[in-house]
C-alpha cells in the first residue's frame, strides 16, 4: 500500500469533529494516484461496499460484473436464491469470467472452457486428466462475504472487517420509517463522470449548493435542514422538511404519488439523505427513494449507479407510469445541473496552488464523512 506524505497526514489529522473547527479534505485527495491506490486499499478494501439495490438479481443465475475500485467482482445469486460475489477471475489461468449484467445458469470461462457453478464450485475443466494431483474442489472462484440488509446489497472485500450489522449500527432503527426492505426499484441507469468519486456523493448530501446549482428546479422545495443525526454505524445521515415532496420539481409537484405506506409524522413532510460509507447514498423522500452508487474508475473519473425505488403499491396505481415519470425527471434535471459543477469543481481541485477550505454548517454530512475517511487513511499509514 504506497504510503502518504507526512505533509499530508499532517492534514489529515485537521480533518476531524467537530466539524465547525475542521478543516476540508486536502485537495490531493481528489487526484493524486499514490492516495487514489491507497484508498482502494485503506478504504474500499476494508468496508462494506454499497452495490446498489438487492433487486439487481431477482432471480438465480443474475448477474452483474463490476470494478470495486479496481477490482473485478461478480455478484451473482444462485440456485437456492442466495447472493453471492466472487472475484471475476478464473481459477485457470486468471481470465475475466463475465461482463456486463444478465443472467446464466453456471459460470464458463470463455478462454479454456473452465466452468463454475453459481455457488463457486468448479463443476468441469476439460482435458486436466492428465495433470498431477489436480483436486477440482480446490479451484473454486475465490468469494468474498455479501450481505443483504434492507434491501441493500453490500460486497466487502476485506476478510477482518466487522460484520455488516455491526458496520451498519442503528442504520436500520433510523431508516425503519421508510421501510427500506420493502421498495422496489422501478428504473436504474448508469453512466460515467469526469469528477472523483467522493466530490459526486459530496454534493447529493449537502444543502449548501442548492441555491446556486438549482436555482430553478428543485431549490424552492428544500427548507433549511435539521442538525445531522448522531449515529453509531459507518454513515452519515440528515433529514430536512421539503415543501411538497422532495421527489418532484418544484414546477411539477401536482404528480405527487402517495406516500410510503406507514411514513407518518415529519418524516412524511420531508426527505432524509444518507451516505452509507463509502460509497452509496440515498435520499429517503415520501413516495420514493433515489440513490447513487460511485464506482471509482480513476482519480477523476467515476462510475455511477443511479436508482429510483417506489412501494409496490405504487405501482397498482393506474398512474404510475406517468407519475413515475415526472420522479425521473427530477432526478435527471437535478443531475444534469451537478454534474458541470463537479467536473469544473475537479478541475479546480487539481491545480497545485488548491488548498483545504472550510465548512458551512449546511454541509454536515460531507465534514462527517471527510472525517471518517481520514481515519481511514491515517489509522491505515501507521498500520
Ligand atoms: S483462463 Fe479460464 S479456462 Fe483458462
Ligand atoms: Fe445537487
């Protein structure tokens, strides 16, 4: 694992609460490929890493192929409906197994022919009869631990990590209002971003922006924000009052589909977002979730998963297509705004005169992460 400067532990030591007395993360964290590497080491191989929706694979034999910051995995959920992930290389001689998402009965290395079952286990490989001592059940797809916890699904990479509920502490006490467990993903699409991966889920939890980046779509529906919540999982979340909902454009709000069955109270007039550390976020609204997912490519450049989840009983309405639509619709317009900023903001960030900046106290969940990061990539230097 390449190791930091001291000048830079120096500052990541000033990045911790409280966080009106902290200082930004430091630039070089945005495009440096020495702290890029270390990250996908100090951070990435060592969390549970949010990989979208568990409805990814409804049925046995789904699949879906993904880099987890650099490493090639396949989530995949077998015969008896369990969700595996293993690493996408073969036990041969290390091919890339599967690309792209779809649906297989077993695994077959296009190179050799090496074929896997979707539990791991290496059910054939032709002409090996005559190489000494060669145990089949020994050559297996290496797997790592996966784990489905309110209809999330979560990878983790490393073997010492704590166990996904003690990762997710009181995640599942805070988010029970929404039933979380019980949506189901209407549309998901992915694309890339010219920006690090933090900076696109930095700006889906902070208010600050809002006025400058949406003046005109969805800035009127935000009231200002509640305090961040405390919390004892590996997230950062806060809830703020929205006038309408805050799953529409202010200009479009008469689409409104009903609420959550069981939201009642404040969490019915507002929006709760969520950063689940690393790497995925949501916003917790009314009729909806819609969340994001950054898959990191390079300093500055990201993948992205994007995913917008009703009740099913929303889907019984005779207008949800239509409805549903104009739910679209605001999470497009709203990310078609972020987006220049973000890659204007990546640009910024790489000039050599950047320096750390402060916080307002409209951007609680973006200190709070850049606060747990730095552990990350301090406690991990002297590791
Ligand atoms: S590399 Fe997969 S069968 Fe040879
Ligand atoms: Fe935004």
């Amino acid at each position: 694992m390449p190791s930091l400067s001291t000048d830079l532990i120096r500052q990541l030591c000033q990045v911790k609460p409280p966080i009106m007395s902290a200082s930004t993360l430091p630039p070089v964290c945005y495009w440096d490929s020495a702290v890029f590497e270390r990250e996908r080491h100090a951070v990435f191989g060592r969390s549970w890493i949010g990989v979208g929706r568990a409805d990814r694979w409804k049925e046995p034999g789904d699949f879906a192929a993904m880099e987890l910051a650099g490493v090639p995995v396949i989530v995949v959920r077998d015969i008896e409906g369990t969700l595996r992930a293993f690493a996408n290389s073969c036990r041969h001689r290390g091919a890339m197994l599967l690309e792209g998402a779809g649906n297989c009965r077993g695994i077959k290395c296009p190179f050799h022919g090496w074929a896997y079952k979707l539990d791991g286990r290496l059910a054939g490989a032709p002409h090996m009869e005559q190489t000494l001592d060669f145990d089949r059940s020994e050559f297996g797809l290496v797997s790592f631990r996966i784990a489905e916890r309110h209809g999330f699904a979560f990878v983790c990479l490393g073997s010492d990590t704590v166990d996904i509920d003690t990762w997710l502490g009181d995640f599942g006490d805070i988010h029970a209002p929404w039933s979380l467990e019980t949506l189901v993903s209407a549309r998901r699409r992915e694309f890339e971003v010219n920006c690090n991966w933090k900076n696109f889920i930095e700006v889906f939890n902070e208010y600050y922006h809002l006025p400058y980046v949406h003046p005109d779509s969805i800035d009127d529906v935000y009231d200002p924000p509640d305090a961040p919540d405390a919390v004892t999982g590996q997230y950062a979340t806060q809830f703020g009052t929205t006038q309408g909902t805050g799953g529409l454009l202010t200009a479009t709000q008469e689409h409104q589909l009903p609420p959550i069955p069981g939201l009642d109270g404040r969490n019915r007039q507002g929006t709760r977002y969520t950063w689940l550390y690393p790497n995925m976020t949501f916003a917790a609204s009314t009729e909806a979730i819609w969340m994001y997912e950054a898959y990191p490519i390079s300093p500055g450049r990201t993948r992205i998963g994007m995913t917008i989840c009703f009740p099913p009983e929303a889907l019984e309405d005779a207008a949800f297509g239509d409805k549903a639509d104009q739910y679209y619709h605001r999470c497009d317009v709203a990310i078609d705004e972020d987006i220049p900023f973000l890659e204007q903001q990546q640009r910024g960030l790489t000039s050599p005169y950047a320096k750390p900046g402060r916080y307002s106290y409209l951007e609680p969940s973006v200190a709070n992460f850049a606060c747990w990061y730095a552990d990350r990539m301090v406690i991990a230097a002297d590791a």
